[in-house]
C-alpha cells in the first residue's frame, strides 16, 4: 500500500507531529503504523518539497517536530485522490460488471 497519499490526506486538517500522525492512521483506518515505517516517509516527503516541518514546544516542555502540507503537498494530495478515483472506478467496473463487461456474456 502506498502510504504516501495516507499521510498527505491525514495532514491536511492542520500540523500534526509523528506520533500524532500514527495515531490518526490507526484511529481512522485501523493501520498498524509504526514510527519507525513513518518518519522515513515524512523526511522524504519533507525532501521532495511535499511537507514543511518546524519544531514547536510541548506543554510537557518537550520539543516536537509539526508536518505541514506545502502548496505542492496540496496538489500532489489532489492528484493521489484523483487517481485513486479512477483505480476505484476501473476495478469496480471490472468486478461489478459495467460498461466493460458486454450485456448477455460472462467474464472469462
């Protein structure tokens, strides 16, 4: 699966810190993310110009590193979506039926 649009949809509501962005992740989809699977992902995608980072103090005193979706991280979330889309749509005509499957034949 690829994570990548996961962690630009999970930041577009606003900053989160890794730890937060796992938790997210498990509370809305159920997945098993370890922080040792994400922070490679953020430092990545922070590389490529997708996320911006700044480091914010803790009410524990505690510094955090917040992730933030760029401009580019918006329309590449943009983009993630719209080909999810498609893919949807192509495996649910292929497996429901629709317009590739002829009236009156059966799939091979």
């Amino acid at each position: 699966m690829e994570l990548r649009p996961l962690v630009l949809a999970i930041l577009e509501s606003r900053p989160l810190y890794g730890y937060e962005i796992v938790q997210r992740a498990r509370r809305r989809a159920n997945l098993k993310w370890e922080e040792g699977t994400l922070y490679p992902l953020l430092h990545r995608l922070e590389r490529d110009g997708l996320l911006a980072s700044e480091w914010r103090k803790a009410p524990s005193g505690k510094d955090r590193k917040y992730y933030s979706l760029t401009r580019k991280g918006k329309t590449a979330l943009a983009k993630d979506r719209a080909e999810w889309k498609e893919q949807v749509r192509v495996v649910s005509e292929i497996l429901l039926g629709g317009r590739h499957a002829k009236p009156g034949r059966s799939a091979p």
